[in-house]
C-alpha cells in the first residue's frame, strides 16, 4: 500500500538511521497549495527560460521529491499511484518542475524495486535528499545516436585511470542539467571488447559545463540543455549495470520501469490539459458579448464542447489511475496492465493535446493572446509527444502482438 498522506519516518535499522539523516515528511495534502504556488510563478519563468528552482524547493518541502525512496531505505515507498497523482498535480502547476520531478522519482523507484546503485553511492545521495532538494536525471541522448531507446552504443566514452574512470562527451535534451545533483551519463568504455554502463556524475566535478542551447517552444524552464563532459572524473563504485550480465547497449527498459514512464508522464500532461481547462472554464464564465448580454457559459455550444473536453480528460486520467494501481498490486495483473502502459501513454496524451487544442479554437484570439495562459498551456503539452515510448513505437509493438495472437489463434483451431 503507498501513502497518500503522512510522515516518512526513519527506519530503525536504515542507513538513514545508522547516519543520522532524515528524508522530508511528505504530505500529499499540501499537493493543491504545492500545484498553486507552482501556477503563480510559471509563466514567469517560461518567459525567461529560467530555471524555478524555487519551485523544487517547495515540492522539496512537501517530500514529495523522495516520495518514492524505498522503505527499507527510510523513505514513504509511494507506488506508482501516488506517483501519477504527484506528477499530475505539479504538472497542472508547472510542467517543468513537475518533469524533473519525474526523473527524480523515477530514479527512487526503481532502485527501490531493486537495487542496482552502488550502496554508498545512493546513500551518499539520499543524506543530500534530507536538507535541500537533490535532483537526478538520465542523460543519454546525443546529437549522432539520438535516443538509445532505437539502439546503437554512445558516443560518450570512459577511460579506466586506476581507481577512477574519466569520461568524455557531449550529451543533449539533459532536463534540468543546470539544476540536478546527479547526472546519470550513459556511456561506452573504450575496453575491447566495449562494455556500456551509467556513470554517475555529481554536479559540481571538475569538467563538466552545461552549454544554454535550450531554447524550445514548450516546457522552457526545463532548461533541458547540453551537457559537456570533458575528462570528468568519476570514481569506480559510481557506476551502474557496467558488468551486469546480459544487459544490451540502449535496451529498452524493462516493463516496469518503461510502465512508471509512460503512465507517470502521461499523468503529468494530464496536469497540464486540466490547468487549459480551468482557465477556459473561468474565461467563458466572464466573457460576456455585448450581443449576448450573457456569459458564453450559458451558450449550449459551449456547455457540450467543456463536456466534450471533460469526457476525454476523464476517461485518460481513469485509465492511468486504474493501470497504475494495478501495478501497485502486483502480480500477474501488474504484468498485464505494464503492457498496456504505452497504449495508455498514446490514448492520454491525444486526450491532452486536443483537448488544449480544441480550447484553443474555443477562445480563438483570446486563447492566443501572450497574456493568458492558454498559449503556454498549449506549448507544454505538445511536448507529450516527443517522450518515449512514442507513438509509432507503440503502435508498431502493438501491432505485432495483436497480428502475432491472430496467427496462434488460427494455428490453434
């Protein structure tokens, strides 16, 4: 069971015991004044592309950037429900402080499902996460192999020096890089045969610079700009799945890791269309036509184009929440509703999109107007589009199993 409200107490026995460091209580009661207090300061910062580093700051507050730290580590343990509710909300508030977020959660959770860091390592991080927000993203993405989720091996490489390795390379799209405490670098050794790993890099190592190259239509404060490494030392016991057996260069996660991606970033822009949608009720409630005398609320083509809206938000956000507790219970059905994940992600993410879009037709230049908040809303969510799994990847998996189960049928009759 994941908490929904309450205090994250430190474990008896946990490293956070034996250090004397705890994580922030994490309340999710203080979502809605989180979500707001967000709201007030974003269009600020998409404005100015800056980074809302105050924002991190408040959803540190509230614990909700270790909400899924694991139990056995001190941490609440949340699931992916509580997870989709967190994202959802913040991403209603500011997109790009709930994107980070994500990362940071992401990251929790699947070391607590299993570990994979290096003890120290993660306890080194988690003693950061008590006092001040420690933010952590994977960068994997360059400017010749794009993302490693379609194959191919990185052209980041690390060299092996004694107790060490260096790693050198430039890694693009690195959300948040100006703000994060750990950079999860995907990287290639220069070993024959050549082995992959995650190498893991703390923000302020020497040779490593954050280039401003960010300057994008949607979630702007993301700052999700170039990441340059240049012979950036990184010590042996921080590396991740280097001489893990079996692991293929730029595989795809595993379902449960690829099912908390696809259902918690959906969650997010699910945040995002439902911001659209209060601003577009509130505007058709004060706009009154001088010809009407009335406000367009009041107008049948309206009320059914909000319900039309309405139903496609409803209907994704139901079925997030219900695959993402499905998850949570584990077991067989876990299975089957991770295989869905991506369907979902395609089927919410479209509800997102048209439903800002048909706001947008709705207020026409209002909507469009710098001054008003739909414009950006509309920005952030076409964002939904470019995360992984994406849509012709889906469709194409899907597609073959669907056409696979056909051929077993018939071969069975």
């Amino acid at each position: 069971m994941t908490p929904t409200t309450g205090h994250t107490r430190t474990a008896p026995n946990s490293p956070a015991a034996d250090a004397g460091w705890a994580l922030p209580s994490l309340d999710l009661a203080r979502l809605p004044d989180v979500r707001a207090a967000l709201a007030e300061r974003a269009a600020e910062h998409d404005r100015d592309a800056s980074f809302p580093t105050e924002g991190f700051a408040l959803a540190h507050e509230a614990g909700l950037l270790t909400a899924t730290v694991g139990t056995r580590w001190g941490g609440p343990g949340a699931g992916l429900a509580d997870t989709a509710r967190i994202l959802r909300e913040l991403g209603a508030g500011d997109p790009a402080v709930a994107l980070v977020t994500a990362m940071t959660l992401f990251a929790h959770a699947e070391e607590a499902r299993g570990p994979r860091w290096p003890a120290a390592s993660y306890a080194r991080l988690l003693a950061a996460s008590g006092p001040a927000p420690a933010l952590v993203n994977a960068l994997r993405v360059e400017p010749e192999l794009g993302s490693p989720v379609r194959g191919g091996l990185p052209a980041t490489t690390a060299r092996r020096h004694g107790g060490h390795w260096t790693l050198t390379g430039r890694k693009i799209y690195s959300t948040g890089a100006v703000g994060l405490s750990r950079l999860l670098v995907f990287a290639r050794t220069d070993e024959d045969p050549v082995r992959v790993g995650t190498f893991i890099v703390h923000a302020d190592s020497a040779g490593l610079r954050v280039e401003e190259t960010w300057d994008h239509v949607g979630l702007r404060a993301s700052r999700s700009d170039d990441v340059v490494l240049d012979g950036v030392r990184v010590a042996a016991d921080e590396v991740i799945g280097l001489d893990v057996p079996g692991e293929t260069p730029g595989a795809r996660p595993d379902p449960t890791t690829g099912a908390w991606n696809a259902l918690g970033l959906t969650a997010l822009y699910l945040g995002v269309a439902s911001a659209a949608r209060d601003w577009l009720t509130r505007f058709l409630h004060e706009r009154v036509p001088t010809a009407l005398g009335a406000p367009l609320a009041t107008l049948p083509r309206f009320q059914a184009a909000v319900g039309e809206i309405e139903t496609r938000l409803t209907g994704a956000q139901v079925l997030v929440e219900a695959l993402a507790a499905r998850i949570d219970a584990g077991g067989a059905a876990a299975e089957e509703a991770a295989a869905q994940a991506g369907t979902a992600k395609v089927l919410g993410t479209r509800a997102a999109v048209s439903a800002v879009e048909q706001a947008l037709a709705l207020t026409g230049n209002h909507g469009l107007t710098r001054a008003n908040p739909l414009q950006r809303h509309y920005r952030d969510v076409l964002c939904a589009r470019v995360h992984t799994p994406q849509d012709d990847t889906v469709l194409a998996d899907t597609g073959r199993r669907v056409l696979d189960r056909a051929v077993l049928g018939a071969a069975s009759a």
